[in-house]
C-alpha cells in the first residue's frame, strides 16, 4: 500500500509521498485523481494515478523491521559518548508557578524540600566523565526547583568538575528564576562564564499572573527586573551569556508579550526562547484562545517577510524566531535523506536516552531528560551507583515497537515528534496514550509542509546561507 498524505496551500495543491520522501505540486485532475484513488481504498486507478506509477511515485511502501538505527550502537555510544547531565540539586522553589511541572498540575510531582547530597552530585559528575571518552566537550547543567538555593553545591560541583575533567572543554549552564541573584553568585556565575537562562514570561501583567513567590502569593517581576538591571550594570561582558525562557501562556496577551521583549528597555537586547506550557502529565488540558493562536501566526507570517526582505528582523516578535528553524530542520534536512531500501527504521522523534540530555535527580537516578516524572519507572534508566539499564533504554528508544502497525502505515512516520515521554502510563507504556497525540502531531506536521511549500513556491532557497 503507498503512503502519501494531500494538502491544498495558497499556492497549489500538493502530495507528499512518504515513501520516495518528496511533495509533488499537482493539478486539480491529479488531486482529484489521488482522492478517489485513496477513497476507493486504492483501488480505483485513473489515467492520472497510472502516470505517477510510472514517474516512480506511490511505490508500495517497503517493510522494514521496526527498530532504532542507533539501537546496535547503543552500548557503546553509552559508554563512551555521554555528552551532557542535569543535576537537579533541588526539588524545592520560593516561588510557585502555576503551570510549573512540580505545581500540583501535574500527575505524581510535586514541591519537595529534597536536596540532593554533595556526594551524589559529584558521583554524578565522575559518572560522567567517566562515561565521556568520545566527548571532548561536557556540560553539566543545575536545575530545580530553583537550583539557586544551593549555592554551595553548585561550587563545590564546579570545583570537582574542573578538577577531575582535564583534557576536555568544559561549560556549564543554569535555568533560575533570577530572584536570587546577589552580587556574590552573579561574580561566581560571571566567572565560571555559566549560560544563564533566565525565566521571564513577559511584561509585569503576563508574568505575574503565573509566578508568584512562595511565602507571601505576590509576583516576581519586579524583583527580576532589578536583578537583570544589576547584570547589565555589574557584569555588562556577561550579558550575552543570558537569555530568557518565556512560558507562553495560551490565555494571555500574546502581542503584549511580543511587544515586552522587543522594547522593553531592560530586556530588549537580550534572546529570548519561547515554550509552551507542557502537556505531558498535566492533570487537564490547556485550551488555547483563537485570539491568542491569530496573533501568533500573524507574527509568524511577519517572520516570512523577513526572511524575504521586505521587514527588518526588529520587526518580527523575538517569541517566533525558532519557527522558521523548525522548518528548516525538521522539514528541508529531512527531505534530503533517502529511505530507500531502508532494512531497519524507527519514527523520528526519539533522542538516544542518556546520551544526549541525561538528567540526575535528587536522589541519583538517571532520566533521558528533565521533562520526564522522576515517579515513572519504565522512563527511568539507571542509577549513578548501578549504572545504566539497557532494556529499559532500549525499550525508550524504540518506543514505535507498541504501535508499529499504525507507525508503518502513516505519512507522518519521519517527521514525527513523539517519543516514549507521550507513552508513559507511569508503570507501563501505554499504546493507547501514545496514539492520542497522532492527530496532533500530524496537524502540526502538515503545517510545516505547507508553510515550506508556499515558502519555496515564492522563491526562498534554503540552501543559502541564513538571513
């Protein structure tokens, strides 16, 4: 059976055929053609579909085993190219946000007054390097809670690192919420030429109406804006190790925001990275306003003008930057891989667990990144005392294996986003789960196509160096 998907764009109407990884622009005949043909079950081939035969399109998609291509290096990438941990050196914050993973919101994690222990840290740095043979760069990362709180295992972990890493670069990054930040850590964090992420969701309005400090519910603007002002004042070499991480809060004023980061003179010259609220785990699901999603595509669609010329870059909203990046990445790379005779594959989306983004909880066990619950053990994957688990690393990376029959047959299979984090039931991975994020994921998939297409189809070459 072929694999394709149809969609129409300002510009023309389109199949992206999945097996030979292309879009072919089509006239209305053929479209039409490729309609019937997939609503007769394949059945119905017209004089159009029987040119695409034998033009090379609508191959009978080839079977393949599903399986990870990184699956038989595996042990060996593990062993040796680590490249990067998190420490969660606390499960504790003084503020409380209320979209923030440990809020409440969420199932199974919560605000905690756990720390974790200087020896468990600087086990978890030597498991690092230890595991880093192939990796001449290292980055040790802290976080929370607010990693800020501990202070003093931050250094002494710096201390460890620097003593024990000879021979390798090594960086070092931390997410805050800014409200600790004395002259004292901003010189130690200065010094050790840490990249600072700073969490900041807008003007005092959209920032304050999520986080507030934990001992009297009052916001946290204010606060960060004089800490930042200090930054710019005290260490003005420093600020462009900084940058912002804005939740974007999809009941709020998205233009407000845009408006914020581009003008606000306090924070205007600093890059901003935006995130939408995370879905994963949430107790209820976050809807989305229309004005919200219009005000967004219309700065998106500014975006475009720009990558054409006809706007300057301060024109554009710092909060869609990365938009374009996606297309790029996820959409013009990926078409110039070739699948063909293809023995192993796997949907995209999963990274190699531990490899790429290994977190470190409190406690000393090992997760693929920070966003997974430290409450799920089939997402755990190891221990800094027994190592890592191969099965249960396996079984992460080669997610696709519990729903290998709708993976084969849909169109989406190497564009797709979804990894084990959108299967975990806690306890188990739940197909169920899985496949509920299909449409989702599709959606967004098709609107990166068409955007490429209309994109290309009005004369943009990716293949130039970016604007």
């Amino acid at each position: 059976m072929p694999v394709f998907h149809l969609f129409e764009t300002v510009t023309g109407k389109y199949m992206f055929d999945a097996n030979a990884n292309t879009f072919l622009k089509l006239n209305e005949r053929s479209y039409q053609a490729l309609l019937n043909y997939r609503n007769s079950n394949f059945e119905q081939v017209e004089p159009e579909i029987q040119n695409l035969f034998d033009s090379g399109f609508l191959a009978e998609k080839q079977d393949f085993e599903m399986i990870h291509p990184m699956s038989d290096s595996l042990q060996h990438n593990l062993s040796r190219s680590v490249g990067s941990i998190t420490l969660q050196v606390t499960q504790n914050c003084n503020l409380r946000c209320s979209y923030c993973a440990y809020s409440g919101s969420y199932l199974h994690r919560v605000h905690t007054n756990k720390r974790m222990k200087k020896e468990v840290a600087l086990k978890a740095i030597k498991f690092l390097i230890e595991h880093s043979v192939d990796s001449p760069i290292i980055n040790i990362g802290f976080y929370g809670g607010e990693p800020l709180l501990e202070m003093d295992l931050i250094k002494a972990c710096v201390a460890y690192a620097r003593e024990q890493s000879a021979g390798k670069e090594l960086t070092f990054n931390l997410t805050t919420n800014a409200t600790l930040i004395t002259d004292e850590t901003l010189e130690f964090l200065s010094s050790n030429d840490f990249n600072l992420t700073i969490s900041l969701d807008g003007d005092e309005v959209a920032h304050d109406r999520n986080r507030v400090f934990a001992v009297n519910n009052k916001g946290s603007f204010q606060t960060i804006m004089d800490n930042i002002e200090n930054i710019k004042n005290k260490t003005p070499d420093y600020v462009n190790k900084v940058m912002f991480n804005a939740v974007i809060d999809p009941n709020s004023d998205f233009s407000c925001s845009t408006n914020f980061f581009s003008n606000y003179e306090t924070v205007k010259d600093f890059a901003v990275m935006a995130s939408d609220i995370a879905s994963s785990y949430k107790k209820s699901e976050s809807l989305i306003n229309d004005s919200f999603i219009k005000m967004y595509n219309y700065e998106v669609f500014k975006l475009f003008l720009y990558k054409f010329g006809r706007l300057k870059k301060s024109d554009v909203s710092k909060l869609v930057m990365e938009s374009f990046d996606q297309i790029q990445e996820n959409v013009h790379n990926r078409l110039r891989i070739s699948f063909y005779d293809v023995k192993k594959d796997h949907h995209s989306g999963p990274c190699v667990p531990g490899v790429q983004r290994l977190f470190v909880n409190a406690d000393g066990a090992l997760y693929p990144c920070e966003r997974v619950s430290e409450a799920s053990s089939v997402m755990r994957i190891g221990h800094i005392d027994t190592g890592f688990e191969l099965d249960n690393i396996r079984n992460i990376l080669n997610i696709g294996t519990i729903t290998e029959k709708e993976c084969k047959e849909c169109w989406a299979f190497r564009y797709c986003t979804s990894c084990a984090m959108a299967a975990d039931d806690i306890n188990e991975f739940s197909t169920a789960k899985k496949l509920s994020i299909c449409n989702k994921v599709k959606e967004n998939t098709e609107s990166l196509f068409k955007d490429y297409c209309v994109l290309r189809e009005l004369g943009y070459d990716f293949d130039k160096e970016k604007v």
